[in-house]
C-alpha cells in the first residue's frame, strides 16, 4: 500500500500532477489517476488516509466483488453465437440486450471475455463469424463412390461434390462423373437451386478447371466461372492454394458427408449417376436435419432462421453451360463448328470471332458484341445462311427466283419476258441464268422500261435475244430505228434467172 499511500500524499497534499507523480514514484501516469480516482470514489482525502491502516485503506479502495448467481446470470453463449451471424449484429448490442433489466448482469468486458472462452471450447473451424447469406464453400470429396456399367461391367468412379454455407451450415452434395469446367459449375447450379437463393460470395479452391490463372493474391477464373457469377450476381473468393483453412467450413462438410452419407452407401452397388444422386439426396435430408452437439436446433432449422431471409432469389432463368471457341471467318463469311458453317456479318471476313456454343445455340461475338446466333446443326458440311449477313449483291441473286424474274419481265412489256425466258430455258441450269437477267434489270434502270422493250423485240426479231444483243442495240441507239419487218416483203418478179423450188428436183 505503500506506492498509493505516497500517491495520495504527492498529489492531494503536495498538488503535483499525475506526471510528476508518476516520475517520483517510477510508475505510469494512468497508475496515478487510477490511484486518485480509487480515493476519490471511496470518499477519502489525504487527512482520512493518513488515520487508515493499510487493511482499511484497501477495503475503502478496493470494495469485495458483489456475490453473484451464475445460474441466473450467465447469458446462453450458444445463442450469442448464433445471434453474431445476422448481419450486424455485434457483442456490444447483444450485452445491451442482456443486461437490460438485469441489475447483477455480467459488465460488458466481463461479457466479451466469458463469450470467447466459450467460443475457444469450440471446433476451431467453427470460430469464425460468418454472416448470413455471405459465403458459400465448395469442394469436391477426397473418397469416391464406384459406378458400374450394366452393359460391360466396367467399373468408374463417381466424384463427390459439396457445398455448404457459412453460417448455418447447411449442406448440398451430389454425384458428378468427373471434376471436369461444366461438372463444377453443373454442380454448383444444382447447389444454388437446392439452397433456392445466392448467396453473396462463392468461395471454391483453385482448380484448373475453374481458375484460368492461379494466383496466391488475384487468381483469375475462367470466362465460363466468371459468366457464371454475373448470371447469378454473386462474386466468387477463390481459396488460397494449399490453404484449407481459407474455407475450413466446406473442408468440416466434407468430413460429415463422408461419415454420414458415403459410409452408409459403401455396400451398395450404383449403375447410373441419377440412382447414385437419389440415394445421395435421400441421406442429405437426414444429415441437415441432425441435432447440432454444441448449439441449439439443426443445420435446417439454422437456414431457415439465419440464411433463408438473407440469401438473394435466384435468376428467372438457369445458367445454361457453354462452349467458347475462337473462329477465323472465312472470305465466304461463315465460320466453321463441329463441320458445320454459320454465316456472320460479310463485314467481319478474314476476321477472328469467338463462338459460345450451346446444346442449342450457336453465338458469334466480335468485340464482345454479339453478332450472330444461329440453332445448333449436327449436319456436317451444311451450311446456316441469314440473308441479312449477305453483301447485297449475294442477297439480291439469291432472293430471285425464275418465276419472280418471268413475272419482271412481264411488267416490262411481251418481248422482254420472251428474253428473260430465253435465258433461263437455254441454260443447263436456270440459275445460270440469274446473272445475265440481273444485267436485264440494269439496263432498264439505265435505259427506262420502254426502251429496253424496244431492244428485246429487235433481239428477237435477229434471233438473238442475248444479254450481249440486248446491251449491243441499246449502246448502238438501234432501238429506236424503225422496227424490223415491220410491213411483208414483196414477192420477187419472174424472171428467168430465178430459179423455183422445182429446178432443185
């Protein structure tokens, strides 16, 4: 008692400060004022001090501790704990809410302190705080479960998937055949529908099929992982590598679905993945509902209460899993897939497109614009045009017809119809034909209508009802010379040096 008997006298006799203090007697100036603020409480001054033993000065400044009831006092830190996973629920407002109308309620310090004590009792993978709705954590299982073809007796193994969330624990497993891009992400669908919300955070290991470039600090996913995350509008914290603890919840799931659903199937023989993922989700709604040991209720019960209310809805639609590749577009403007061709843009010829291939689509992008979409064809060495990705030139002769020609030809005038005919009856094929009409309809933007009938009744009058006849007569101004034949020849006279049929007999 000494030190705080000469700290009294210093500074409520002597008036020197709590540094002062502190530097004579060689303690900190908060073990001054934690002194003086000990007698000022307690009512004692220097003078009573100084009549005080030492036994009556520590029980004026030291008061014993109220007795207290543990039964009736202690807060259930189960509660607590489960409590601290809402979003924004903190200790400080959990204490308040203890202590409210509690007059031998634990202090706050008191409060923190016992809290962790309890918490350390835990699991060590259950002592962080994980908020409702936040995380969830995948992971494939280290066991598989053997798969046996009915036909060959070929035997296959299953892989495990799992995903839990972080604050309730609720747990998805399921069977896939392998661990390949679209198995991840076809699992993770499936988890996502199964939980029937998002969750904010999808927390994966980095594996190749999923993280285009591996990373301690910035891993990268691929473009399918990350198409994936915007469909949903969640963001993916992919785990350190070789750091397990980076999601110890998924890591505890995986353990329980081994122990509690795997074990149980070892003797059982599987022939499909569908009989595999049925006997699997039969088991899946035993385990969540399973008693936790250490805190109240079940993982159901903890999403349904904590998760249920915090998760976002899923997307009007599911993500439907695709293929990307890189296509150079052809000088015919079509790009080649699985030995069909699709037409883009003529635009974009001796371009690099990139294709996201569907079970039903073909989509072409360039410059991250979509520019072409197309149904998915299986018929090798076929081709899928749309007029509107044709140059006009391509699209004008293939939008004609031998009809639609005859019947332009006819709105002209009788002659040129017979030559428009002339030409596609003269051709081995009528399409053949097409380009010299084609140059038929030119020459009449060129010439007018009445005119280009006037070259095409000349063109048959000489027996040459060609596009180059046709041309000829009206470069030449012919057309407008007076028609030919237009009245009957007169009969030749007699004469002897004319010779009748009958001298050829």
């Amino acid at each position: 008692m000494r030190p705080i008997r000469e700290t009294l006298r210093l500074h409520l006799q002597a008036g020197l400060s709590y540094s002062e203090v502190g530097l004579a007697l060689k303690i900190s100036k908060s073990v001054t004022g934690k002194y003086v603020s000990l007698a000022r409480a307690a009512g004692v001054d220097w003078v009573l001090a100084q009549t005080l033993t030492d036994e009556e000065l520590e029980a004026r400044l030291y008061r014993p501790p109220m007795p207290r009831s543990g039964h009736q006092l202690a807060p259930d830190f189960a509660a607590v704990h489960q409590e601290l996973k809402r979003a924004g629920v903190t200790l400080q407002l959990l204490w308040e809410e203890y202590a409210r109308d509690n007059t031998l309620a634990y202090k706050y310090t008191s409060f923190c302190v016992k809290y962790r004590a309890w918490a350390m009792s835990l699991k060590r993978s259950m002592r962080q705080t994980h908020i409702a709705g936040e995380k969830l954590f995948v992971d494939y299982a280290g066991q598989t479960v053997p798969l046996v073809d009915a036909a060959t007796g070929e035997i296959t193994a299953a892989q495990i998937f799992v995903a839990t969330l972080g604050a309730s624990n609720y747990t998805y497993a399921c069977a896939t055949a392998r661990q390949t891009t679209a198995d991840w992400i076809g699992a993770q669908v499936h988890a996502l529908e199964f939980l029937g919300g998002v969750p904010r955070l999808i927390v994966p290991d980095q594996a190749r099929a999923l993280i285009k470039s591996p990373d301690r600090y910035d891993p990268e996913p691929n473009r399918l992982y990350d198409e994936f995350a915007s469909h949903y509008g969640c963001a993916l914290l992919a785990a350190r590598p070789a750091h397990p603890r980076d999601k110890p919840k998924v890591e505890n799931a995986v353990l329980v679905v081994e122990r509690w659903i795997l074990a149980r199937l070892r003797n059982r023989r599987f022939f499909s993945l569908a009989e595999l993922n049925g006997a699997i989700a039969e088991l899946l709604v035993d385990l969540n509902r399973r008693a936790f040991k250490k805190l109240p209720g079940c993982r159901r019960s903890a999403f349904e209460a904590l998760d249920v209310p915090a998760l976002r809805p899923l997307p009007a639609t599911r993500f439907e899993l695709c293929t990307w590749r890189s296509a150079k577009v052809n000088i015919d403007y079509h790009v080649e897939f699985d030995g069909h061709y699709y037409s883009v843009p003529h635009a974009l010829v001796r371009t690099t497109v990139e294709l996201r291939v569907t079970a039903n689509l073909v989509e072409c992008f360039a410059a991250n614009q979509r520019v072409a979409c197309h149904a998915l064809s299986h018929r090798r060495g076929a081709h899928t045009t749309v007029a509107e990705h044709m140059p006009a030139s391509h699209r004008a002769h293939l939008e004609w017809t031998p009809q639609k020609l005859i019947d332009w030809g006819r709105r002209i005038g009788v002659s040129a119809a017979a030559v428009v005919t002339w030409q596609l009856e003269h051709r081995p094929h009528p399409e053949q034909g097409y380009r010299a009409c084609l140059g038929l309809q030119r020459l009449a933007r060129e010439y007018t209508p009445p005119r280009l009938e006037a070259a095409c009744t000349r063109a048959l009058a000489i027996r040459s009802p060609t596009y180059r006849s046709v041309a000829s007569i009206l470069k030449n101004g012919l057309d407008r010379q007076p028609a030919l034949f237009a009245t009957p020849p007169a009969p030749l006279p007699a004469h002897e040096n004319v010779r009748g049929p009958d001298y050829y007999h």
